[in-house]
C-alpha cells in the first residue's frame, strides 16, 4: 500500500475507512456520473479499485483510483476538487511509486478525446498514446447511459485514447 507522503502540506493516504469509501462514491457521483467507470469496454465499480486519497489540513481534496494485475496497472480516475494545488501530480506520482513496488512497470490509462487538459498533463508526466479507440464511448454509453454527449470545450465525446508509461 502506499505510505504516508507529505509534500507542500498534501498528504496521500490510501483509503481505509467507510467514511472514505462514502466521500468518493459521492465524487464519483458528481464527476463520473455514477459508482463505475468504463475503460476499454470494461466497467469498473470503486469500491473493486485501490484507492489513494489526498488530504489538506484533515480534509479530502482528491482521489485516484487504480488496479493491478499480473504484468501491468491501470489508472481508472483521478480527481482534485481543491483546483490547482499539484493534487492530480502527487497522487500520480503515489501510485506510480505503489505500481513499480509491486514489480508491474506498464501503467495505463483511458481518456476521451474531448479532454485535453488530461492529454496535456500525462504527456508532460512521460506517458505516450499508445493506440485510439473510435466509437468506444458510444459503445459503453449502451453499459452507462449517464455519460455525457459533450464534454470538456463542448467537444462530442467519442472516442477513447489510450495513453502508457513504463515506470
């Protein structure tokens, strides 16, 4: 598990109680559109996932979500609700570090082609696209209707982008 990691007055924690477990569904509610997530036609619940989150001053201010498997990992999500204090980079980097203790050195993850600012922020981390799914949202809108027709810049959300980095 991810230890205690303090850096500019974040601390990452991985998530151990019911309370935690309650404050993400309810962000995930909010920015994800319900308790699952879908990548590569794959429909993950959280509670299913290792959960890190971030804490300023005894309140949570973001969250990711990961799974491992036998030979990689993949991130599912990744929310800060405190704007932008470096959240999203120290809990990446907590679960890069968890990833490469475990002897996994792939590290994946799915985002849609309408959210750039994701494009931007892993590429500057080392991650590469690695391959371009389109359609696939269409397609798992049929596993998770809530997702949205539009997203980020009112960009139609259709497609998915894989994105790798070995650590």
């Amino acid at each position: 598990m991810i230890s205690m990691e303090k850096n500019n007055e974040i601390i990452i924690l991985p998530s151990l109680t019911d309370s935690d477990h309650e404050w993400l569904r309810e962000l995930w509610v909010r920015e994800w559109g319900g308790e699952t997530v879908i990548s590569k036609g794959k429909e993950h619940h959280f509670k299913d996932l290792n959960i890190v989150i971030a804490w300023i001053d005894g309140k949570r201010v973001g969250a990711a979500t990961y799974r491992i498997e036998a030979n990689e990992s993949e991130l599912t999500s990744i929310n800060s609700t405190a704007g932008d204090l470096g959240i999203e980079s120290k809990l990446i980097t907590a679960v890069e570090q968890t990833v490469k203790k475990s002897g996994v050195n792939r590290f994946w993850l799915i985002t849609t082609n309408d959210n750039i600012d994701a494009l931007r922020f892993y590429q500057k981390r080392g991650y590469r696209v690695i391959a371009i799914y389109p359609n696939a949202v269409i397609e798992s809108r049929k596993l998770k209707p809530a997702i949205p027709l539009l997203g980020n810049y009112n960009i139609p959300i259709q497609d998915e982008i894989e994105l790798e980095k070995y650590i």
